[in-house]
C-alpha cells in the first residue's frame, strides 16, 4: 500500500493519470473487509494511526457498491517571519509565484498598513497579477453576505482555481477568506495571514473555516487546510491589549490541559510579555511557539474532528453561549478564560483537581488579568443548557474537559455525572471570589 501510494503521489505530481485498473491490480483489494471501512478521512497522515484502520486506497468494487479511497495528503506550513510586507521579505511572494492573487485585507489591518501591503504586491508582482479588496469584520460581520462579496469579487477579477486568496486580518476574516476559498469553484488554495495573537496560536494551526449563521456562531463553515499561515509577531505591536488577552487565554488553555512547563512560563513571564504585546523576540515568542506546538500536536491526529474527545474544546463549552448573550461584547478569548474558571471549579468540587492547584490557576488569572466571571452572562441555569448543547454537538456525549492537574486533563462523558448542583456551586463561588476581587482591586467600583 506504502508503494502503491508513494507511486500515486508521484503520479499526481508529475500529472500522470493513475488508471483505477492499476490501483485495483497493484492493491490486491480485499472484498471482505468492506464493511470495516471508517468513516474517518483516511490518507491523512494522521502521526499516530490506529490500529483499528485497514489502510487502502484505489477503488473497491463488489456487485452493488463501489468504494473509492484517495490518497490526498494534508500538508501545510506556518511559517514566523517578523515583517512579513517588508520589500526584502520574499517568504509569501515564494508561495504565490505565477498564479493570480486577491487579497482581503479587514478594514482596521487596511487602516494601519494598508500603504505597506500595497507597496509589497506592487514591487514584488506585476500588477495585472493581483487585486486587493478591503472587507469588513467583526463578528455580526461574519456572515454569508460577506462570503459572497469575496467571491464576487474573486470572480470579477477571473481568479481561475490556480490563483490564490490571502487574508490579512484577524480570526474572523481568515476564518471568512478560508470558507470563500472552500467553495469558490469548489475549492482553491489559500493562505492565513494572522495578525492577531489569537489568529496566530489558534486559527492558523487548524484547518476550519466558517461564518456565523441564524444566530449560532461558527455554524456553517468547513475543514479545509490553507497552503500555508504565516504568523507576523510584529502586527502584534497594533493589537489592543485586550485583544492580546484573548490570545494569552487560548495559550493558558493549551498549558492547561497538557503542558505544565508552559504554565509556569507564563507565570513568569506572562506579565512582561503582556508588556512587549507579546511580539518581541524574548522568551514570549517561546512561549508562543511552544503553545503553536502543543496545539498542533493535539488538532493533527484528528484534523477532521471525527473523534468528538477533544483537549482543546477545554474552555469552548459555555463559552459559545457567553460570547452571543453578551452580543459579542464578550469577545472569544475572554469566553474561554470564563468557561475555563468555570470548568476548573467544577473539576475542583468533583475531586478531579486539588484546591491548591485551583488557586494557583485563579492567581494566575488574576495576575494576567484574565476575565474568571461575568454577571450578565453566567447564570447557572443558561449554562446547564449549553451542556445540553454541547451534548447534541459531540455526538451525544458530553466529553466536557476537567483538569486533573495542571498540565493534564480528562473527559467527563455525562451531565449526570457533573450535575446541575455542582455547576450553580461553581458559579456561584466564581461570583463571590469576583465581588471579593472587586471590592480589592477597585473598592467595589
Ligand atoms: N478557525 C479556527 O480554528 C478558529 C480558532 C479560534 C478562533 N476562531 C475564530 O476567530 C475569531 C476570533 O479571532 P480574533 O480574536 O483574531 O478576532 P478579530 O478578527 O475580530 O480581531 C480582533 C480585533 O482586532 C483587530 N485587529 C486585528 N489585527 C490587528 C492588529 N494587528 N492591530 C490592531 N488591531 C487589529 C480587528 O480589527 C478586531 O477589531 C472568532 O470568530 C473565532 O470563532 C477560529
Ligand atoms: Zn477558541
């Protein structure tokens, strides 16, 4: 199977047409074992295959079904290059050689560097070989209309499905560029270009796309891997603290659920680099990489989302419900900073975590200055549904994350076995310790 892949590859490549006939002849398909067929996308280089997957590919033939397995890899780069539209900066002219390009840049990222991207695609491509076009964001912006104005005017431009989009922006643009990209002509390639903390850890390291629909967020959207990321640290100077804050909490969740040592760095150095915007070439992009990297490790086994057990979906359970009660005033990253306290006080008052281990979490929350509460949002009630939710979302199992330790975690399959009681408990110990803090930090203003 190995060489028959290898060969395959190779074809492709080299634009040979593999004929199903060879496949079939070199595999030496088995009949029998079509029923063991997984849904799960095979040819995926998934790191750590199972053991419970035949491999095969070609096509499997029998009286009334055929069954066709291809052998399409998912390869993509993130590349760190600190400024990345200066003129002597040729990382993303290389990946865009000969095609056509358009570019989407959101309104605020075309505002402060409009003028230098503008100069970068004049020098470096000829200019009947691009199209810029600026597109609005923010969440309520992250909507069909919008893909269709990509697409639209993908398609004024003749963008044929060798050419390219890129997107410069934060989080919901790359999300809304990639969804484009999924569709148009039913498919091209294209490239991220975060220029947000959380695009750079988060959204650059996976391969989903999407927009908001009908009042749920991210509900339309698909897996569909760009060509390439390309994290600028130096678009972090820009970004307002708060926003950098959203970032910092999808690091903490990562150090969280499976790396301590990251946990301490940040406990060491996530003040300073709050400071430096975290885009200084200090120990902060460290712990930015090594988020990226724990982060990869977790989403590449499992690109697809065909197994709903999911570490990083730590933080992401009440969170949906926080951020569109509060009509996105709450933005994703504080959401999950909320729902992660949540979570390990829940994890705290079922005995999987230690109260000390909470503490130490909650003073590192404190010290970052990372959201733990929200009144307006966290009633107990409206969260207990969001588990219901989740439920109907993860395929009829809770898998809800608690922290055992901090760096490791664990799935609660059930909600019977979190319990509503517990869950008004938390909330309501997260409520005290929050008025405490306030009357602390601001005499109760
Ligand atoms: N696809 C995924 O795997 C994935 C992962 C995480 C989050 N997301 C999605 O990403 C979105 C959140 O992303 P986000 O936090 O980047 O939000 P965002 O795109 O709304 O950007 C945040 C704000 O920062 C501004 N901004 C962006 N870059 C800037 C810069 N360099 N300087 C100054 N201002 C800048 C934006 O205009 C915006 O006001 C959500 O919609 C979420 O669902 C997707
Ligand atoms: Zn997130």
């Amino acid at each position: 199977v190995n060489e028959l892949n290898s060969f395959a590859k190779h074809a492709k490549e080299e634009n040979v047409s593999v004929e199903s006939e060879d496949i079939k002849n070199g595999n030496g398909v088995k009949e029998d074992s079509l029923m063991s067929l997984s849904p799960k996308k095979i040819g995926t280089y998934t790191g750590r295959e199972s053991n419970d997957v035949e491999k095969w590919y070609g096509i499997r033939e029998s009286k009334n079904k055929i069954q066709i397995r291809n052998f399409e890899d998912v390869i993509y780069t993130i590349v760190t290059s600190p400024n990345v539209f200066t003129p002597t900066n040729h990382v993303l002219a290389n990946f865009c050689k000969g095609r056509k390009l358009v570019i989407l840049v959101s309104e605020t990222i075309d505002n402060l560097y409009g003028k230098k991207i503008r100069e970068y695609f004049i020098r470096q491509f000829p200019l009947d070989a691009f199209f810029i076009q600026r597109i609005k964001t923010g969440e309520k912006q992250k909507n069909l209309r919008n893909i269709e104005t990509i697409c639209l005017t993908a398609k004024k431009f003749k963008l044929d499905r060798k050419g390219l989009l890129i997107a410069v922006g934060g989080g919901v643009l790359n999300d809304m560029v990639g969804f484009a990209a999924s569709i148009y002509k039913r498919g091209i390639q294209y490239i991220h270009i975060n220029t947000t903390l959380v695009g750079q850890i988060d959204v650059a390291v996976g391969i989903k796309t999407a927009v908001n629909f009908n009042g749920t967020k991210n509900f339309l959207g698909s897996f569909y891997p760009p060509m390439a990321a390309l994290n600028d640290p130096t678009f972090l100077y820009t970004l307002p603290i708060r926003e950098i804050r959203c970032g910092l909490a999808e690091i903490l969740k990562m150090a969280i659920i499976c790396d301590r040592k990251l946990f301490e760095l940040l406990e060491q150095y996530g003040e300073v680099g709050l400071g430096q915007h975290f885009a200084e070439d200090t120990v902060t992009r460290e712990i930015i990489h090594r988020a990226i990297i724990r982060m990869v490790e977790e989403l590449y086994p499992n690109l697809y989302e065909s197994n709903l057990e999911r570490l990083v979906d730590f933080g992401h359970t009440f969170s949906p419900r926080i951020e569109v009660k509060s009509k996105y005033k709450i933005r994703h990253g504080e959401a999950v900073a909320i729902d992660m306290a949540i979570s390990c006080r829940v994890a705290c008052l079922l005995g999987y975590l230690t109260t000390e281990e909470y503490e130490r979490i909650v003073r590192l929350y404190m010290k970052i200055g990372l959201p733990f509460f929200n009144e307006q949002t966290c009633d107990a009630k409206d969260l207990w549904d969001s588990l219901i939710e989740i439920y109907l979302h993860r395929g009829m199992k809770l898998n809800f994350i608690v922290p055992l330790t901090i760096g490791a975690a664990d799935f609660i399959k059930e909600k019977e076995d979190i319990g509503f009681s517990v869950l008004q408990q938390a909330v309501s110990d997260l409520r005290n310790l929050f008025k405490e803090y306030r009357m602390i930090k601001f005499g109760g203003n």
